[in-house]
C-alpha cells in the first residue's frame, strides 16, 4: 500500500498508517465488515482520519469491498482475499487471547469466539535472571551464576557466555558458553540464580558451531497408515508430494524431534499413535 508522493511518485505510507490499514483488511476479511468506529475506537484516531484509512484501503482493493447504506459499514466481497490476512496471524492471536496476553478489544474480530488450551504450567522464571542474561547477550560477556543440573545434585557455579535464547516448547534456555568444559549448552534459565557479570568476554556465538549450522528434516506420513489416512496427514502438516522439510539450527534438532514425536525408536510405535516418521536428516552448513 502506497501513497502519492509530491513528484507524482509512490511514496511509502507511515507505519501508523500501515498499521491501521492491515488491522482494516483483516477485519474485513475475517469479520465481513468494517466502519469507521472500528478504527476510532482500536486506535483512537479521528472520524476524518478513518475516512482516510479506508479510502487507501479502497485503493489497494478497488473490488474488495463495498458500502452497506443500510448498516452504514463496509462489507467485503466474496472474492476479498487481503494479503495481510493470512491464517497463521489470526491463530496466533487466538493463543494471545485464551493466554491473555490480549484483550478481546484489541482482537482483529470484533467478537473472538470461545477459546482454550492445553495449556502446561509456567516455567518461574526470576526477572532479574532473565535481565542479567539479556544484559550479558547485548554486552557480549560472561556471567558467574549458580546453576542446578539435572543430571548432577547440589548446586554448581558456572561461567558462563550467553549469546542467544532457546524456547523447547515448555522451557526457555539460555545457549551459553561454559568455561568449565569450554563447550556451548543450553542452559534451562528458571534454574539459573545469583548472576554476576565477570567483564571478561567467552567464546563467540560464531564458534558455536552447532548453533551456525543447519539440517533438514523431511517427514513423511507413517507408512503403515492407508493411503487415505496418509492423504490426510499430508494435508495436516502442508506436505508437498508427501513430505514435509523442516531446516532448523543444528543446536535445537533434539527438541524439534521431540515436539513432532520423532524420537529415537519412534518408527516402531503403531501408525495409529505415530502419524509421521522422519525419512532423513539433511546436513547443512
């Protein structure tokens, strides 16, 4: 979406604007109609300034909608297909809905439907931890922090270098540097405590070389499933010709493993339970 510049070219819109109009497309889209108020009372601009914002909308999408004189709002047209109201978006706002972090004023739709999680309890995490790692990721140095392992009992002291986060799907990690083995491991950051900034900086992110690297992972459906079944899980995970490439960060293929049930052994459990299987790993650089 553009507009007019004064030589007679196309100047980019301001991003307030641009906010507005992506906000205005996916409410058409998802909701069938839009008026001004929507945009008054979601961003607090003026009944001129909506006016406004919907003309460019017209201009993006002169066949996209038109005005109900009668309910005095915009109805989209059957065809309306906005660029900006993409699937992936709206579940993502669902999720920041039913967890709150949302509030149903602030949703693309005017009334969200019912929603609910399988939600798994939070991981505490010690806000001033959290700001030590971050500090020490911007800064580029080493932190002395108590750390709690698994495997070990009792408490250890490690220096470590952090230099990026990790989200396993229940748990955030930090991906550090540790003096003590001099390798990189991802460290669970809700049993990290007493964090001291040391001044002297570890290892670089760029000799972590399993944090540089990529593989790929392609599924395919469970070969025992039928080829109806296998058809459907195709259409579940966007597969093309039956398989399915995930590239991912070397450092995180054990928990992509995990989260699609693809751990070691996972081809002999019944097709009815394992739906996909991993065909093979890709090396990457």
């Amino acid at each position: 979406m553009s507009e007019s510049g004064e030589s007679g070219g196309r100047a980019p819109l301001r991003w307030s604007v641009e906010q507005r109009l992506a906000f205005a497309a996916r409410r058409l889209y998802w909701d069938g109609t839009i008026n001004r108020e929507d945009l008054v009372r979601r961003f607090g601009v003026s009944q001129n300034q909506a006016t406004a914002d919907l003309a460019h909308l017209r201009q993006a999408y002169p066949d996209g909608f038109a005005y109900d004189t009668v309910a005095k709002c915009y109805r989209a047209h059957p065809a309306f297909r906005p660029a900006e109201a993409d699937a992936a978006s709206l579940l993502t706002e669902f999720r920041l809905l039913a967890e709150e972090y949302l509030s149903p004023g602030d949703s693309v739709l005017s009334t969200p439907p019912p929603l609910a999680l399988a939600s798994v309890p939070e991981r505490a995490v010690d806000q001033g931890v959290l700001h030590g790692v971050l500090s020490a990721i911007g800064e580029k140095v080493a932190v002395a922090a108590r750390y709690v392992s698994f495997q070990r009992p009792g408490i250890s002291r490690r220096v470590l270098s952090p230099h990026a986060l990790v989200f396993d799907g229940f748990r955030w990690h930090v991906r550090a540097h540790d003096a003590g083995d001099d390798g990189f491991k991802d460290f669970v950051i809700a049993r990290l405590s007493d964090l001291r900034a040391t001044g002297k900086p570890g290892r670089a992110a760029e000799a972590d070389l399993a944090w540089q690297r990529q593989v790929t992972l392609v599924i395919a459906p469970h070969p025992g499933l039928d080829p109806h079944q296998r058809q459907v899980i195709a259409r579940d995970y966007a597969m093309e010709r039956g398989r399915l490439r995930v590239t991912v960060r070397q450092a995180v293929l054990f928990y992509v493993r995990r989260r699609f049930g693809l751990t070691e052994g996972h081809e002999q459990r019944p097709p009815q339970e394992q739906h996909i299987v991993l065909e093979k790993l890709i090396e990457g650089t």
